[in-house]
C-alpha cells in the first residue's frame, strides 16, 4: 500500500512478519512516539499475532533490562521533578584559612571533589567537615584510592561509624 509520506521500517518489518507467521508473529514498538511503526502493528492483530506499543507517557529513551518472562523498562527522571527547595549557605570546614580560599566554605548542595596526593590532608578536612554537617545533612563520599581499614580508622577518630 504505497503512502505519501515517510515509513519506518519497522512498518514494512510487521507488515512481512505478519503475512508470513500470521499468528505466531509478536510486534513490539517502544517507543510510544508517532509515526514509530504502530501501522505495521495493525497486520499482525489482523492475522492474530500479538502487538504491543508503549505509551507516551514519558517520551524518549529508557534504560532497560530483558529478563526471563518479559522486559523490564526504567522510567526516565527528569531532574525538575525532583527538585526541593533548600536555602543557599555555605558550610564551613573549621579551617578558617581553607573557607577564606573557598570564599567563605563550601556551598550547601553542591558536588565537591577533593584531590591531591598522599598526605597532603584530604582526609584531614574531609572527615571533620563531614561529621559537622551530618545531622540532617545528606552526603555521600566516594573514596577510591584509601585502604578500606584506614579509612573506617581515620573515620572513628573524628566520631564517624560505618
């Protein structure tokens, strides 16, 4: 059936499937957009095969896993629907020279990376700021290069529990 305008491929791909497996052919779209290959589903209803189209309940890419009996498919988040309102503050370190650089410390809900080489007091300002902020504060360190001991050690000497 020739068309005026453009065809997925997927349209042609269902189509085919469908005359030639008749019910045995199973149509899936995902992407829930139009003009994605829902007319190609058509043929396969017709011949008693099984289609499924997503919706567009939320466009647009989605991770997903293929499991024993069906696909599991992760909705997308979309960060403006997370947000919480917080007031904008710097959080001190206890080090008023290291504030001073910082312009008064580090600001509240921000990501911070701490780099330097070994000894140079990473951990020494980290763990204190960390344990000044921890009541009610959310925070998640990242710690790749530290002897798991000696961490849990360094962490304890300034009031910090795994």
């Amino acid at each position: 059936m020739p068309r005026m305008r453009s065809r997925p491929t997927a349209d042609r791909l269902f189509e085919t499937g469908a005359a030639v497996f008749g019910s045995r052919v199973i149509g899936v779209i995902m992407t829930g957009s139009d003009h994605d290959g829902t007319d190609g589903l058509r043929p396969i209803k017709a011949a008693g095969g099984l289609s499924v189209r997503g919706q567009a309940f939320r466009g647009g890419y989605h991770d997903f896993t293929i499991k024993t009996g069906g696909v599991a498919v992760f909705p997308r988040l979309v960060a403006a629907e997370h947000r919480t309102g917080f007031a904008r503050s710097q959080m001190k370190s206890g080090v008023s020279e290291l504030d001073a650089l910082l312009g008064g410390g580090i600001e509240r809900g921000s990501s911070t990376l701490i780099l330097g080489p070994a000894g140079t007091g990473k951990s020494t300002y980290a763990f204190p700021t960390w344990r000044s902020h921890a009541s009610g504060a959310k925070g998640l360190p990242f710690v790749f290069d530290k002897e798991l001991g000696l961490l849990f050690q360094q962490g304890e000497s300034h009031g910090l529990r795994p």
